[in-house]
C-alpha cells in the first residue's frame, strides 16, 4: 500500500491488481500506471500521465476541467490513456496525447483522437461518433466496430474482420481498409481519400466533390462517385467494368489494368502508365494521359477529348469527327485529324510547326503559343486568347478569334476568311485580295480590306455604318443585318433572310445585290448611272416591270419592280424619272436595275457623298 505519495518528474508509480493506494500526487512528468483491480485516490496534474482501467459508468468527459474517473482526479492538461472494459462506459472522452482501449463490453460515444493519440478498439469493442483529428488514429481491430466516425485530418485503419459503417471522411483524412476489413455506408468529401486493399471491402459508398476513393486490391461494390470526385487504380490491381460518370475521373497508374470502362458524358479516363482495355469513352467524356506516360495508336470518337500532359508522349494517335485532342504540354506525334476533329494548345504549353488539315479545327487558348503552324485548305486555327507567331494560313484556310480575346495587325490572305466571334476584337487588321473578315458578334476596329477583298455579316449579327470601298464586297448571310451601309465603289450581296437597314449610300460603280424572292424592300441614297441593282431572283422577262411614283416635293421616288408573282419596293432619295430607269438581264437569272436620265430631263442627282 502507497499512502500520500509524490510522484515527480520521471518517476513512475505502478498499482497492480489488488494493490491500495491514496493520497497520491502526480506532478508534471510523472506517471501513474494503474491495472485491472488496482485501487487508487490519486490526484494527477497538468503535464503528468496516467494510464487506468475503467469498468464503470462514468458519464461524460470535460476536456476543460477536471475529471475523476475511479477515484482519481485528472486536472485539465493531464495525459490519460483509458483502458474501458466489460461494463464501462464514457462519452466525449479527449485522448490528449495517449491512447483508448476498448474492450469486449465496453462502451465509449464521441470520443476525441488528437495529435499523436489512438483509439484501439479490441474484439467485441465499438466506438460510436469518434471524432479523429490530424495526427489521430483509430485502429479496428478483428471483430470489432466503429460506426459514425468522423476524419478531420487523421486516419482510420480498418483491420481484418474489423467493420465501419458510416464514416465520414473529411479533408485531409483517410480511412484505409486492410485485407479482410469491411466498411459500408462511407462518405469521401473534398480532400479525402479511402483506400481499399487486396481482399478488403467497401460497399454503398459516396465519393463526393474533391473526394478520391484508390482501388488498391480490394473489392468495392455500389460506389457513387459524384461530380468532381475521382478514382485510381494502383499498381498489380485490375479492375473491369468500371463506369465513370460526370465529373468523375478515373486514374490508371502503373502497373494497373482497367477493362471494360465506360466513361460518360463529362467524365475521363487518365492513363497514368497503366493498361487500359477495351475503353468506351462516351460523347461528351475525356481522356487524359499523365507525364511520363507514353501511349499509341488511341483513337478518339467523336465528342471525346485527351488531354496529353507536360511529360507524356501520345503517338500514332487517330482523332475522327468530332473528337479533340489537347496540347497540354505533352508530346504527340504522328497523330492524324480526321475532317471534323479538332487540337487545341492548353494554357502554358506551347507547339511548333503543327498543320492543321481539311476540316480540323487548332484553338490556341489562353496562355498558350503555337508557332509556325500551316493551316491548309479546309482547316481552321482559332485564337482563343493564346499567341500565334508566324502562321501561314493557305488558300481555303480560315482562322477565328473567340470570345473575350483581342487580337491586333492581323493579315488575311487570299482564300483565307476570319471569323469574330461575339465578345471578341480585331484591331487594324488587313484583308488582302481574296481574303475574307467575318462579324459574328465581335468587334472590328481599324480594318482595311484590299480590293478583291471581303466583308461578311454572320447570321444573328447586325453591323451598322460599313463602308465598301471599290473592289471589295461585303457578304450579308441569312439572319443578319447590314444598316447604314455605304457602297463607295463596293459591292454588297444579301442572302435570302438577309436584312438591309437604314438607307445604304449609294458611290461610283457600286453594287446591291439581292437574293430574296419576295418582301423586298430597301431604302437607297446615290443610285447614279455606274451603279446597279440586281434582284437575283426575279428572272428577266417580258413579265418583269417596273414602275416609278415620285413625291410631290421632287426629293423621294418610289421604285417597284414586279416579276408577276412577287414585287420589290425601293425608295430613292434623289430626283429621278421614270424614263430613266432600265431593265436587263444581270447574267445569271436574275433581273439587273441601272439608271440613266433621258437627255432632255436634266435632272439633278440628289444624295451622292
């Protein structure tokens, strides 16, 4: 028996089973070690250690004050390490820097693991509610049990024929299954990651946004893995008939095989040095493939993408209509775009001397540098915020400047057409001779376009106050607006659908014209004797006529031109006569309009600029 004993800086007091003692003191950096059947009055301070046997009810922890477990008093900031045995029970209990051990009977809810702590649960222990911080570990043993435990940061180690059920894993958390262990019901939210060995299992379980569930082996039945949440496969593991869903992505590291994966619209499939069989990635799915990962001979469908990583080589790669493949830093060669396909350059990487062939399309984005590229007939390069240096665009070619991007000094060759979409901007570019500029909703500042030169107003676009020099024409497709145009030397073509607003200003040997069968009605300033108008689609008959009705003021005439089944309205402002208005044929099948003022009319031609 030990009466009124001090315990001090590295001393240590052993009680065994049957011993007595009281009135003892623990100061800071003793211990105090007490077994099963050991009776002790005991007070242990802050800073010192105590490991105990509880087999009673003893309520609820304060990790704040002091507490009495068995007759000693623990004051806040002393070490406990609790052995709960048949009959003993406690709740909230905080394991400081020690450990928890639960035996068959024994009954512990909401207990906290922290830093450098562990709780064991032995067979026939089950732990409810445990909470495990970073650093903190709780063990499951064979025939144990925990259900409801969170992982803030620390780890949970599910032993052969050890169950867990409802676990939470939060950031920074792992739960890990060893062969043999079982969890169902498990939740991996952002930052967590379960892992499942060889002969371990892990059934209902959710994979959330930022949450990563590793195939290491083991067998996983009814996983959800939602949008964001991610999947891997480690070395000397197959796995076969895996589908990976919106959102999801599925990682195939070295050594490791996947057969049969469907990967669907929005989900990807990443070859990070694995074998990958008999894939089918969806419409709308993506491939990636990781550095220092070579790959050959993929084929990618339409409507998927690979990604090829800084490191990794992709050869002899097929992409067919409708498929992508990215540059994201990676190599890639001998790959072949089909018509349809498409390449983009990712941020940060950049490619040199690539030629984009008939129907593919290249998009150079943001961060991004292609060098040197050809675009040939048919093939498309679209500047998508990215720097494009010395690319050489043939006849039949075309470039796009995307949404949100600027770009400056362009030059647009003959055959070449350049597309602006909406939210984009071309400054002072220069259209040559048989090249093209599109509006399709951007913005175009400063352009100058050669004679032989073109314009073009996309469908849904409205572009107002072009001016059309000579030699150079401006294409108004179906769906768009034209207003306010001047033709100052320059001819204008409207597509049937086409709308011409405003009143265009007519210049010397300018050019109207229009290809809509009926609803035809155009307001015209400047119409002079080198100037036409073509209807395209009312053919030149005995049937077609016109006729001319001027304002009483001289300043405005009405022009109609009737083919028997249509008739097309023109105001004129100016001073005409009717007299002077012919029709001929305008060398297709439609009708052409010129003016020339009878020799005794001596009018004067209003409205020239």
């Amino acid at each position: 028996m030990a009466i009124g004993t001090t315990v001090s800086r590295g001393g240590v007091l052993n009680v065994s089973s049957g011993g007595n003692a009281s009135g003892i003191v623990v100061e800071s950096g003793g211990f105090l070690d007490i077994s099963s059947g050991g009776t002790v009055e005991a007070v242990v301070s802050s800073g010192a250690a105590v490991d105990l046997v509880l087999n009673t009810a003893d309520g609820t922890w304060s990790a704040d004050n002091a507490n009495v477990i068995e007759g000693v008093t623990a004051e806040a900031g002393a070490v406990v390490s609790l052995t709960v045995i048949s009959g003993g029970s406690i709740s909230g209990f905080v394991i400081g820097n020690g450990a928890e051990d639960v035996f068959a009977g024994g009954v512990v809810v909401g207990t906290v693991v922290g830093s450098g702590a562990t709780e064991f649960l032995h067979s026939g222990g089950h732990a409810t509610g445990t909470m495990v911080g970073s650093g903190g570990v709780q063990v499951i043993s064979s025939g144990a049990g925990a259900s409801g435990t969170s992982l803030i940061g620390g780890t949970e180690i599910v032993s052969s024929g050890g169950r867990a059920s409802g676990t939470i894993v939060a950031s920074g958390g792992v739960e890990f299954l060893r062969a043999g262990g079982m969890t169902t019901g498990t939740t991996v939210q952002s930052g967590g990651v379960e892992v499942v060995s060889s002969g371990a299992t892990a059934s209902a379980m959710k994979v959330l946004n930022g949450g990563e569930i590793v195939y290491a082996g083991g067998t996983i039945t009814g996983a959800v893995i939602g949008s964001g949440g991610s999947a891997a496969v480690i070395s000397g593991v197959k796995v076969n008939g895996l589908t990976v869903s919106s959102g999801t992505i599925l990682v195939i590291s070295s050594g490791a095989t996947a057969s049969a994966t469907k990967v669907l619209k929005g989900g990807e499939l990443v070859y990070d040095g694995g074998t990958i069989a008999g894939a089918v990635i969806g419409s709308g799915g993506s491939a990636g493939v990781a550095a220092g990962v070579k790959v050959s001979g993929l084929t990618v469908s339409s409507g998927t993408v690979l990604f090829v990583s800084s490191g990794a080589t992709a050869s002899g790669t097929k992409v067919l209509k409708g498929g992508e493949i990215v540059y994201d830093g990676g190599t890639i060669a001998g790959a072949v775009i089909g018509s349809g396909g498409s390449a983009g350059v990712a941020a940060g990487a950049k490619v040199s001397g690539l030629t984009v062939s008939s129907g593919t399309v290249l998009v150079v984005s943001s961060g991004a540098t292609a060098s040197g590229t050809k675009v040939l007939k048919g093939g498309e390069i679209v500047y998508d915020g990215g720097t494009i240096a010395g690319a050489v665009i043939s006849s039949g070619g075309d470039a796009g400047v995307a949404s949100g991007t600027k770009v400056s000094g362009l030059t647009v060759a003959s055959g070449t057409i350049l597309l602006v979409s909406s939210g984009a901007t071309a400054n002072g570019t220069k259209v040559l001779k048989g090249g093209e500029i599109v509006y399709d909703g951007g913005a175009i500042a400063g352009t100058i376009v050669s004679s032989g030169g073109s314009l073009g107003v996309a469908s849904g676009v409205r572009a107002t106050g072009l001016t059309i020099g000579s030699g150079v024409t401006l294409f108004v497709s179906s769906g768009a607006t034209a207003s306010g145009t001047t033709l100052s030397g320059g001819t204008e073509i409207v597509s049937a659908g086409g709308i011409i607003g405003g009143t265009t200003r007519f210049g010397a040997h300018a050019k109207l014209l229009l290809s809509a069968t009926s609803g035809i009605s155009v307001s015209i300033s400047g119409f002079g004797t080198t100037d036409s108008l073509d209807l395209r689609a009312f053919d030149f008959s005995k049937k077609t006529v016109l006729s001319f009705v001027e304002n009483t003021a001289r300043t405005q005439g009405i022009l109609t031109i009737n083919n028997g089944s249509s008739a097309a309205i023109v105001i004129l402002l100016g001073q005409y006569t009717a007299a002077g208005f012919h029709l001929a044929a305008d060398g297709g099948a439609g009708t052409a309009i010129t003016y020339i003022p009878p020799p005794t009319a001596h009018l004067e031609l209003a409205g020239k600029a």
